[in-house]
C-alpha cells in the first residue's frame, strides 16, 4: 500500500531548515506505514545526523 521513503531522497536542507525553524512549543510528529497512520505529539525533538538523515 504505502512504499518506504528511501534515504537518499530526503533533502538535507529541507531537514535543517525544518529542525532550525522549530524553536519551542509542542508539535505533532507523524508518519504513514503499511500498518496505517500514526501520530504523536513532543514537546522536544532533534535530529541525531544530517547523514544519514
């Protein structure tokens, strides 16, 4: 139904400039899986590397 994202097309840029645009308060992370749709919200995030992304 819904196919994995392969690594290398994520945009690193689009990536720093989205965690870069996140200054405080809460947001909801989602994501779509063969399994369906799942949600959270967080109140702090960051990514761990840029590569891998």
């Amino acid at each position: 139904m819904y196919d994995e994202i392969p690594m290398n097309s994520i945009d690193t840029r689009a990536l720093r400039d989205a965690c870069g645009s996140f200054a405080t308060g809460v947001t909801v992370v989602t994501t779509r899986t063969r399994d369906g749709n799942h949600g959270m919200t967080v109140s702090a995030f960051m990514s761990v590397s840029l590569d891998p992304p």
